[in-house]
C-alpha cells in the first residue's frame, strides 16, 4: 500500500510540475509576443520619422515635415507632434471613426501602439476652438505615455510646450491644463454653440487642473486636448490641455 501511495504522489507531482512548466512556457510566449510587437511598432515609427525627415527635430534650425511623403503613403495625415527630449514624435491622423487608428499604425498595419489620431468629430482639426487627439499610454514608455509626467511641475517646467506641425502652419502647443476625468466625460466637447460657452469650458479645467500655469487663454484661442489612459480609477483618461500659437518663419 505504501508504495502504490508513493506511486500515486508521484504522479501527482510529476502532473503539477508539467501545467506549471506549461503555464511559463505560455507566459514567456505571450510576453515575447508583446515584446516583439512593442518592438515591430518602434521599428515601424522610426521608419515613418526617416520618411518624414523628423529624426532629430530638435537640431533642425527650422521644424521641416515632408508632408508631401507622408500623405503618399496614408492620406489620413494632418499633423506631425513632437515634445522636445521626449518620444513623442509623431505622425498625427484622422480616420472615418474612432477606432480604426485605435489599434493601427501609421502604415495602417495592426498593432498595440496604435497611432495618435483625431476625433473623427472634429471637423475642422487646429482651426476650430478645441481638437482633440487620443494616443495610448505604453508600457514601454512610448506614444503619449510621458502626458502622465505633466502631473509634476519639475517636468512641466522642463516641458512648457510641444511643437504641432501642420501642412499649412507651424505651431507651438503651451502646456496649460492636466485633468483626470472619466472616459465618457462631457469635457470631450468638439462643438461651442457661442464664446460664452467656450469661456464655461475653460473655467472648468482651470478649476480641475492638477498643473497650475501663468499661461493665458481665452476664447479667442485655439486649444488642444491630448487624452490617453491613466488608471486612478475604472475607465479613467488622464487630458493636457495646450493652447495653439502659431510661430513666426524666420
């Protein structure tokens, strides 16, 4: 009897160790998995920077998007963003809906990173009062991962603007505003019946802001809205706010 026991036990464990070694195998594939495609994604966003000539934008003495390059390849193209010492450096698009680009890149193959793309809502991208733009906070630290930042004054201090690049203008982007808000959150407003109206909506983010700044905005103004996900509670979007000034050519 104490031996068919030991038999048994035997079994027992040797069962227990093979779903053990299978479940890590399976968790080392599906982590592989993720890593190769944080890694495809990279590959393929590094490509679309050569395509555009944004490698280094930091060190052109001018900001140069080759447009004409980009929309050959996707004509969904409106904009080119970049945050300085930062990985944000982007093509910006806007598709039928808003989850085509949820999950596609600019070359509109699937993957994770997804793109950072316009509320197909928005009619009028950068020229009406608020646009809004949506991009996916990675793990691997890339996309609008860094927006998390803007809650720390050290970085803002360190990051006061972005550059937004448009095939008709270029623009700075003063960071003035960082909420966090539901994802269905009546904030998401792309439609102002009056300047009244845009006035009520500038006062609520100046009352709901987790960054206080000296920046001026008004109704007159342009504004942007860079939402992504953050994790406070369920469904929560972190949003910066920034306003749109136009920059001189030199």
């Amino acid at each position: 009897m104490k031996t068919k026991n030991r038999k048994r036990g035997g079994a027992a464990y040797l069962v227990i160790i093979v779903i053990l070694l299978a479940v890590i195998a399976f968790s080392l594939y599906k982590i592989g998995g993720i890593l190769y495609e944080y890694h495809k994604g990279t590959v393929e966003y590094e490509r679309t920077q050569k395509l555009a000539g944004t490698e280094d934008l930091s060190r052109e003495s001018s900001y140069k998007v080759d447009f004409a390059a980009l929309k050959k390849e996707n004509a969904d193209i409106r904009a080119w963003i970049y945050s300085e010492n930062t990985v944000i450096n982007y093509p910006v698009v806007q598709g039928e809906d808003n989850q085509f680009y949820l999950y596609r890149m600019f070359n509109k193959e699937w993957n994770g990173k997804g793109s950072i793309f316009i509320d197909y809502r928005c009619a009028h991208p950068f020229s009406d009062f608020n646009t809004i733009l949506y991009g996916h906070r990675m793990k691997d630290g890339s996309m609008f991962c860094s927006l998390a930042e803007y809650r720390e004054k050290e970085y803002y201090e360190a990051h006061r603007r972005m550059l937004l690049i448009t095939p008709e203008a270029e623009y700075e982007l003063l960071i003035f505003g960082v909420l966090t808000i539901d994802a269905d959150s009546d904030m998401y407003q792309f439609s102002f019946a009056d300047q009244e109206e845009k006035e009520d909506y500038l006062d609520r983010i100046r009352e709901n802001s987790e960054l206080d700044t000296e920046v001026s905005v008004t109704a007159e103004d342009r504004i942007v809205m860079l939402s992504t996900c953050t994790y406070e509670f369920e469904d929560a979007r972190l949003v910066v706010y920034g306003k749109l000034v136009e920059t001189e050519e030199e």
